[in-house]
C-alpha cells in the first residue's frame, strides 16, 4: 500500500480500558447538539413523540454507522486520510481515497475553528456569572456584548490552549481528562434537574416529555427532525470518531462500545433537556434554539429563582467540559491525520500548528456575522456530505469482508450479511437524505 498508507498508531497509543474509550467518545459526542439543539427539536416535534423517534433512529446509527467508523479506524490503524486511503486501496486507488479523505478533514477543521469561538462565548459567561456581570445587564445585552468582532480573545485563547494541551500525550491524555470531565458534568447537570423539579409547574414539562402525541408521529418532519438530530448527537460525521477506533485494542467489541457510547450520549441529551424544558414550562417560555437558549433564554430563567447566580456558574461550568470534550475530538481528529501524512512531524509541532490555525483564523471570526453562517456552511455542507463519502467509502467501497473481519474481533456476537446491507442499503442512503434534506431545510 506504500509508505504513506502505513499504520500511525503505535501500540502505546491506545485507550488503555474500554470505560476510558466510551468516556472518550461520549465526550466528542456530547455538545452543543445535546444541550441547546435536543431540547429545541424535542418541544417542537411532540415531546415523546420525538423521543420514539429519535431513539429508533440512535439505535440504527449505533449499531451500523458509528460501529463503521470504529472498526475501520482500528482496521486502518489510523485516522481520516489513512482510513479512506485503505478503504479505497480495495479497489486498487488509494490516491483517490487520500484526496475524498480531505473533505470530511476539512469539516472537523472548520467546525473546530467556529465552535472555539462558541466555547469561548460559554467561558465569558461563565466568568461573567461569577463576577455577576452577566446579571446587572439583562443576559440578551451581555450576550451581545461579547459577540462582536475581538470581544472573546482572552476566552478564545484559553479556550484553544488548554483543550491543545490536554491532547499531548495522545489517546493518554484525552482519556484521562474524560475521565473527569464527563462524570462531572452529569452530576452537574443532575444537580440543576433536581432543583429545576422544584420549580412549581415543572411537572408539566416531564409529561410533555415522555407522553407521546399521535399527532406528530404522523408528521414526516418529527421523523425528519429526529433523523437529523440522532445523526449529528452521534457525531456520525465520516471523520470524528475513526481516530478514537484508531485507538481501541483488537480485544474490545466495537458493537457494543458504540451502543455505550449511544447511551451515555442520550443519557446527557435527556439530561439536558429535563433541565431545560421543565423550567420553561414553569416559567411559561418558549424553549429557543441555538445560542438564544443557551445565553439568553436560560440565564433570563436562572436569574428569576433563588440562588440563580449560582446556578449559571455550574450551568456554564458543565458546558465548558462538554465544549472542551467535542473540541479534543475535533482537533485529534485533524492533528492525527497531520501526523500520518508528514512522518517527520513531532505531536508537540502539530499541536503549535493547530493552534496557529485554529486561534489564528478564529480570531477574526468573533463577531456573530462571521462565525454564524461559517457554522451554517460547514454543518449543512461539508460535514453531512463527508458522512455520505463515509458511508460509501466502508460500505460499497472496502471490501466487505474485511469491515466484518473487524467488526467481530472481541465480538460477543458476530455480524454478517444482514449487518452490512443494512449499512448498505438503508444507512447510506439515509446519510444522503440527511444531506439533501438539509440543503432544502437550511441544516439540522
């Protein structure tokens, strides 16, 4: 296969238990699509309703999708751009793999470079909770405040730095910090749905939730909107999860740490929107979608209770994490491939590079009019239409007995056939509906 399509995984270089692999993934998983997107889809597509949905769906993209992903970054024993160029080395053009690669690489680079600017807007809160600032002005003025053009830089910077440094010793160092960072933030965001039930009219909320509406389980859009979402939350994206693969030992079930992943993922998602949905059926608002929720509708919500300052200190504290976590996975994901195609370049020299780009592009992309239709593009664009070069490259691509091969390694249950044409025939084309459905819609 050539010099350039060798392995550039060491054996050090791996998860060191499958707890830390899962929390790894949970990690990259969990994020903006959790926590301001989830609660969003769900109050506007029949509460339980959406749920069913949803769930059937994260059960599909589990079980074939995610599970594609992992099992070609072990294969591959490496990332992006080596996993497409072995898939495409079956039949017989790496170089035309290599090239395709670039493009789901690309999405991780520019999503990476326009959520910086968005974790960066959390910590500013999050300080501005603790200074109180965020509460002498009303949250939407304070919001405002901090997205026009180099009003983050000192967030920014910290941002990028430290989630760069916690990828130094590699699949090491994301572990470990995962380790921390997820089982902290659900027991914070445990902390805030326990006293969000506390709050008269809460109740309501949890039986939109969890009571299903015939009504919206006829409506092709819940089904639409759910497809989307599940898509996204799993980072299902042709990129994103195959270096964490790259890194999982040939002795663990890949099946089963994608449906742990799926889980825990779905877990955070509920999580998120016990806290969310309730308190603005209590407060009898809306619940918004996008940044408004995030900076405005839910600290205009937490300033109205007692102790609400309190309460949007660990809000934007828990979010912090799960901003820094989707944000090591976006940059290994990009610093991995980096390493593979230059053999020559140190980790410590392509964690400098990617702070160069990353900081150096984002600065400049503070202001809400810049890093908001660059968020559009990249996640209506260039990130679906990666995951359907992903999904043609291990299903109609690689050679089919190989993806099996290593999908039953460590298998408890192996999969045959029936596994792989439903990745086939009913995955693929799902991923180009989400592509095409999303062009119409403007994006998920």
């Amino acid at each position: 296969m050539g010099e350039k399509n060798k392995q550039a995984v060491s054996n050090e270089s791996q998860f060191s238990s499958k707890w830390g692999f899962i929390l790894a993934c949970v990690g990259s998983a969990v994020g903006m699509a959790n926590i301001w997107s989830f609660p969003y889809r769900m109050s506007q597509n029949g509460g339980g309703s959406f749920l069913i949905a949803y769930l059937l769906f994260i059960i599909l993209f589990s079980n074939v999708a995610l599970s594609a992903e992992f099992a070609i970054g072990r294969r591959a024993k490496t990332g992006t751009l080596g996993s497409y160029t072995y898939a495409w080395n079956s039949i017989g053009k790496p170089k035309v793999g290599g090239t395709i690669g670039f493009i789901p690489l690309a999405g991780s680079m520019c999503i990476a470079i326009g959520y910086a600017v968005i974790i960066a807007i959390v910590l500013r809160s999050f300080v501005g909770s603790v200074t109180g600032e965020l509460f002498k002005v009303h949250p939407e003025v304070f919001f405002e405040q901090g997205t026009k053009s180099f009003s983050l830089v000192p967030y920014h910077f910290i941002i990028v730095g430290v989630t760069l440094l916690t990828l130094i010793l590699g699949a090491e160092s994301i572990e470990k910090s995962n380790k921390v960072m997820m089982p902290v933030l659900v027991l914070i965001f445990v902390i805030l749905a326990v006293r969000v039930a506390f709050l008269p009219g809460a109740s309501e909320g949890y039986k939109f939730m969890f009571t299903p509406n015939v009504e919206y389980l006829t409506k092709p859009m819940t089904w639409v909107n759910a497809m989307g979402q599940a898509f996204f939350s799993l980072s299902v994206t042709g990129s994103g999860m195959i270096v964490y693969g790259a890194y999982l030992p040939d002795n663990e079930d890949v099946i089963d740490g994608a449906r742990q992943t799926a889980i825990f993922d779905t877990l955070i998602a509920l999580l998120a929107s016990i806290v969310v949905i309730p308190a603005s059926f209590a407060f009898g608002q809306e619940v918004g979608a996008g940044p408004g929720l995030m900076f405005v509708t839910l600290p205009t919500l937490l300033a109205q209770i007692p102790y609400g300052r309190l309460f949007s200190i660990i809000l934007f504290f828990a979010v912090i994490f799960a901003g820094i976590s989707s944000l090591q996975n976006m940059f290994e994901v990009v610093g991995e491939s980096l390493l593979w195609r230059f053999k020559k370049l140190t980790r410590n020299t392509m964690l400098v590079l990617l702070f160069i780009i990353c900081f150096g592009i984002g600065v400049f992309m503070e202001s809400i009019d810049v890093w908001g239709p660059w968020m559009d593009i990249v996640s209506i664009y260039i990130i679906p239409f990666g995951a359907v070069l992903g999904g043609i490259s291990w299903f109609w691509i690689l050679k089919k007995e190989d993806l099996l091969d290593e999908i039953n390694k460590g298998a408890k249950k192996k999969q045959g056939n029936t596994w792989h044409n439903i990745g086939k025939f009913v995955f693929v084309p799902i991923a180009a509906i989400v592509f095409i459905v999303g062009l119409f819609v403007g994006g998920f």
